[in-house]
C-alpha cells in the first residue's frame, strides 16, 4: 500500500470539485475535505469569463427554481440545464491539471403544469453558453450585447 505522502507528491492525488447550486451562493462550487468547503472561483485561479458565467446561472437558478414547486418554467429548466452542462465542460478545463469536476445537479426538469421539461419550446442559443431570456435584445446579427461592454 502506497503511504499518502508519496501520492501527494508525484501528483497521483487529484481535488474534487463538486458542482451543484444552493440558495445563497454566488457560485455552485464546493469542495469537501477543505476549511471552505463553499468555494469561490478565485480559490481554483478560474478566469473572469468563467467566474461571471457561473455567477449568472446561479442567479438564474436562484429567480426560477420555486422551493415549494420546482421550476418556474420548463423553459428556465431546459436553459438552466443547458448552461449548466456547458459551465461544467469549461470548468473542468480549467481545473484539469489539479481537479476533476463532479456534477451533482439535480436533474428534475419538473416544473408547475408541466409534464417533461425536456419537451418545452426552444431558447436562443449563444456560442458563449450565456443565458438567453425572455426579451434580451439582440442585434440584427442575432448577437445578443454584452452589459456593460462597449461595442
């Protein structure tokens, strides 16, 4: 049996980043084993782009998940899935030398009068994996603005 010193030292010990949303959380990282254990993306060297795009769905999970009901919309739930697939590919890409990424989302695409979220109507759809919502204005190239950015 290997002594725990050495898998530390030649790297054969990786972290485990767990990915899962919770009420009063900035970002839907967690790491147990640690201090923190809520986790933040600059505790891992995540990019800003990255950092804000995991801010962002948690609060679209946070204004469209009714802890009584489930989802506000099958919509939300199949945009909030989307992103969310997206958001844990990039992370484990940033991580991928010094972590693995667990997802443990919930995967109830549930919502009120809605019997299968998976069979909702189509969202917009942007290569940046960004939230698309209901009346975000686009340009006539069909590319949604960034806040805050100039054009």
């Amino acid at each position: 049996m290997e002594d725990w010193e050495s898998v530390y030292e030649t790297g054969g010990y990786k972290r485990v980043i767990r990915f899962f949303p919770d009420y009063g959380r900035e970002h839907p990282l967690w790491e147990s084993g640690t201090d923190k254990y809520a986790m933040d993306p600059e505790d891992y060297g995540l990019s800003d782009s990255l950092a804000r795009r995991l801010a962002q769905w948690m609060r679209h999970w946070e204004a469209n998940v009714i802890p009584e009901t489930g989802w506000a919309s099958a919509e939300a739930a199949a945009e909030s899935e989307r992103v969310g697939d997206a958001l844990v590919a990039d992370l484990q890409v940033e991580v991928s030398g010094f972590a693995d990424v667990r997802d443990e989302r919930i995967r109830t695409c549930a919502s009120p009068g809605s019997a299968d979220a998976r069979e909702s109507t189509a969202h917009r759809s942007f290569p940046d994996h960004t939230l698309s919502s209901p009346g975000s204005a686009t340009s006539s190239s069909g590319v949604r603005p960034v806040p805050g950015a100039s054009p």
